[in-house]
C-alpha cells in the first residue's frame, strides 16, 4: 500500500492528513491522486459516498493551486448546501501547514446572496458551489469563471436527480474549452453519460472503485415484512433493539416524515425530521445535534439526505421503499462509512417482495429476511 508522500502529495498537506488521522490512501485516493497530480486530464471516478473523494479530488486540486494568481483557478460543484460546507471544511483542514495561503469561498442558496458578493471580492481561489446560486451570481456579473483550470463535479448523479441538469449545462458553457473536468458520481445514469460525451475529452481518465458492486460491500441488506398499520410499533421496537445506536429512517414524502417523527418522539425517542419545507436554519439545527450525536434518529426524504456525511451511522431503515434503485443506492451509503459495517433494512408490506427481488437484481446484492 503507497503512502501519501508516495502518491506525490506534498509534505505539508501529509501533515494536515495525519492530523485528521488519515494515515494510509483509500482505493480511490491511491489510484484517482497520481493521475490528477501528473497529468493535465479530464477524469471520470465512479465511486460511492464514504471512500475518500474529497481527498482525492482535493489534495491536487489545492497542490495545483497558485496562490500568487487571485483568480479563481477551480470550481467544485456539489448537490447540496451540506456537501458544499464539509468539502470546504475538508479543504481548509488540509491546508494547515501550507505557507501560502489558499482561499475558497462557499457559494449556496439559503444564505445572504450580498454576503457571498462581498467574500467573492477578496482573493478566491477556489469556490464551492451549488449549481442554483451559481448561476444566480454568474448571470448578475458577480462571479467570473471563465479562466477556471478545473471543474470538479461532485456527486454529479445527485446533483442531475435533484433537477440541476438545465443549471448544469448552463454552467458549463460559462466556462472555457481549456478547463479539465473531474466527474464524480456513484451511478451512470443516460443523463450523466451525455454530459461527459458533450463536455469531456474521449481520453478522459477513468477510475472505478468497487466496480463489482454498486452498492457499499460493508453493508447487510435486511427486510422484514410487516403491515402499514404495525409499522411504527415495530419501527419502536427496532430502534428499541439498537440501544444507543444512530440511524436514519427514509420516507417516501414530506409530510410522512413529519409524521413519523411526531410518532416517535411520541413514544420518547431521540427523533428530529429534515425535509425539504423546513427553515433552513431550522435544518442546520437538526444536521448539527445529529452530528455532534445529540440526536439519535433522523427521519428524512431522499432529497434532505443527501450531502449527509455523519460518521458511526449503525443503520438505514426504509420505511418505505425508494422508487428508484439509485435512491437505494444513495440512502444505504449513509452507513458502513470508511471501512466500518452497517445494516440497511427495508419494511416491506404484502405485495412489496417483488420489489424486493428487483433490487436485488438491479444492484447485485443479496437480502436476508429478519424477524423480531
């Protein structure tokens, strides 16, 4: 196994690696670090969340970084207000010791647009961003991208379900032909496909990490069969079961989540809901108590989920299936982060087996039926 300093990454950016108590290179690091740092190349990564991209993408996105240039050198595009704040937090942490300073600036909806105008002004270097509020600054003139070296497009799947593509593809005529584009994404969806046959060079390198298995191999996929009006009491007595253990419960719509969570902090559980009507601050507030472990069980919609990195996650329960197989995908990868194990587990009622064999079929994975 190659070390960091092996791969080409700078010393003082090991050192800020090892102070996060990243030691050794994951899969993807190992083989994504080299070819970005060496050679001027289009990428295609096909990886799930929780192996190491932010890293790989980052530590030679900031080593190609010239901080004598303030202009801004690279854009990273990411789905969701969440995702945007961890990459520009993981980028900060890994510049600790640099001499020179690198400065990136987050860029999203949800907060004062005057704000981020006024951070744009000082020198950045980079910007993270979410392709909404993007588009809302590039077209007022506030934010210039044209001379960008590099775009990176992060969970580029999540970013197309969540009804970016038109932003997207707006975004990316605002760039010049000269840009290398990192494309990260968990699945290869038709939609993904055509932004990388329109916008990427054919010699574009790619990287895949467990290509054998779409979905995590820590995970244990579980199903229960039990009826609508059981299911909250066996929800109770599983999360019962757990003991201290924290997870996250799916639902299908907004206001099911709402309910669910009513009904089990009813029942006295450590229990906040995210969706997408919430207040934004009323969101953060959520996302911070279940980061720090105040919270035990968060009840959420696909799309709240999203951009979710909360490290120890034991399980996934879906209370309801997803429609789409990706969304599967997604919501069981919220557990079994950096090499741990975690169980996702569907309740299933009468009817809903099928669907449990296309899964199966679909993403190559094999489920167990549990009792309680």
């Amino acid at each position: 196994m190659s070390t960091f300093l092996e791969l080409g990454v700078r010393k003082d950016f090991v050192k800020g690696l090892k102070e996060l108590g990243i030691k050794h290179p994951t899969e993807i690091q190992e083989i994504a670090i080299p070819i970005l740092l060496h050679s001027k190349t289009d990428l295609i990564g096909l990886a799930q969340t929780g192996t190491g991209k932010t890293a790989a993408f980052g530590l030679p996105l900031l080593q190609h970084i010239d901080t004598a240039n303030p202009e801004i050198q690279t854009l990273i595009l990411a789905p969701t207000r969440e995702l945007v704040q961890q990459i520009q937090k993981q980028l900060f942490k890994f510049t600790k010791y640099c001499d020179a300073k690198i400065f990136s600036e987050g860029v999203y909806g949800g907060e004062k647009i005057e704000r981020q105008i006024n951070s744009l002004k000082r020198t950045t270097h980079i910007v993270v961003a979410t392709p909404g509020r993007l588009l809302d600054l590039i077209e007022r003139g506030d934010i210039n991208i044209k001379n960008i070296s590099t775009l990176v497009l992060d969970e580029a799947d999540e970013m197309l379900s969540m009804g970016f593509k038109q932003d997207l593809n707006r975004i990316l005529k605002y760039t010049n032909g000269t840009r290398n584009t990192w494309l990260f994404s968990a699945t290869m969806p038709e939609e993904i496909k055509k932004i990388i046959r329109t916008y990427m060079s054919v010699d574009a390198a790619r990287v895949e990490v467990n290509k054998d298995s779409l979905v995590n191999a820590n995970i244990t996929h579980q199903y229960i069969n039990t009826t609508i009006k059981d299911k909250v009491d066996l929800l109770s007595k599983l999360i019962e079961s757990r003991g201290t253990e924290r997870g996250i419960v799916f639902c299908r719509t907004k206001a099911g989540t709402q309910n669910l969570a009513t009904a089990l902090k009813d029942r006295g559980f450590s229990v906040e809901a995210l969706e997408g009507d919430m207040q934004q601050r009323e969101r953060e507030k959520v996302m911070r108590s279940f980061k720090k472990g105040n919270l035990q069980i968060l009840v959420s919609t696909d799309v709240s989920a999203r951009g979710i990195d909360v490290n120890n996650l034991a399980f996934v329960i879906h209370h309801q299936l997803p429609d789409h197989n990706d969304y599967y995908t997604h919501r069981s990868g919220r557990t079994a982060r950096a090499g741990k194990t975690g169980v996702s587990l569907a309740l299933i009622i009468p009817g809903e087996l099928q669907r449990i064999h296309e899964l199966r079929k679909a993403l190559g994975i094999q489920f167990k039926e549990v009792y309680l």
